[in-house]
C-alpha cells in the first residue's frame, strides 16, 4: 500500500509526479493544473459516507469538489436498499444515476417504486427520509 503524500489515501498503485508520491486524483491534479486543488481523499467516484444512529442511518451527500455539502437520513432497514448506490442533492432532492442512464429519487428506491411515484416528505424536509416521514401517492 502506498500513501498520497496530499490526501493520505492508500492505494495498491503508486504514482510519482514533482517528487511527491500520489494518489491517482491528486496526480492528475498536478499533471493537469499543475498544482493540488485541495488535500481532500474523496473523489467522485467514491460511495456516500455514511454513520449509524440507532435504528437510522445518516448519509453524506458532496459537492463536485467531494466536499460534505448535507446529509440525508433513512431508516436502518432501509440502508440495504440505497447503501451501494451513488447519491448526490439535485435542485434540492436526493437522487441516483444519471440523466444518460436514469436518475431516480431516493424516496421511489427505498419504496422500489418503478415507474416513480409522487412521494411527500410530510416534515417538508427532503432530507429526512425516514418511513414515517414519506407519504406516497398511490
Ligand atoms: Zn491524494
């Protein structure tokens, strides 16, 4: 394992740019721009973050730049359901997937409800996505 002399994050591979040793995001920092935009080890390829609370689970949600922007919060019995999936904050709400493929909200994965219903957060808040806070539109 090595370890990005920037970020810290541990990979198999191992790249040396400038006299530092790097992790493949902050390689192509300096390659690219060159210099390092930020110490962050996050990229965007990498799964929400998450921490259990109980019987509920909340999830970090990013910027482009991977910085922590929010969190959602769901029920534990739900995290099976969402845990593997990429969530970002779009115009408020939480979805997956992309405009290519399809992007789905994450209140229509928990109920996996395809095609995608009307779900209300009864709180207003559309990060508490707990199953008594959803209301669905039958
Ligand atoms: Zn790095």
């Amino acid at each position: 394992m090595h370890t990005c002399e920037i970020c810290g994050r541990k990979s198999n591979k191992k790249y040396k740019a400038f006299g530092y040793v790097l992790c493949q995001k902050h390689k192509r920092q300096i390659m690219r721009q060159g210099r390092f935009l930020d110490n962050n080890p996050r990229t965007v390829n990498d799964l929400n973050e998450y921490r259990i609370e109980g019987d509920v689970v909340y999830v970090s949600l990013y910027n482009q730049n991977c910085d922590k922007i929010a969190e959602f919060v769901v029920d534990l019995y739900d995290f099976p359901q969402i845990r593997y999936k990429k969530w970002r904050l779009s115009h408020g709400r939480v979805v997956t997937g992309t405009a290519a493929k399809k992007i789905r909200g994450v209140e229509n994965v928990i109920f996996d409800m395809d095609p995608p219903h009307n779900i209300f957060h009864i709180d207003g808040d559309p990060l508490n996505c707990t199953r008594e806070n959803l209301l669905v539109e039958i």
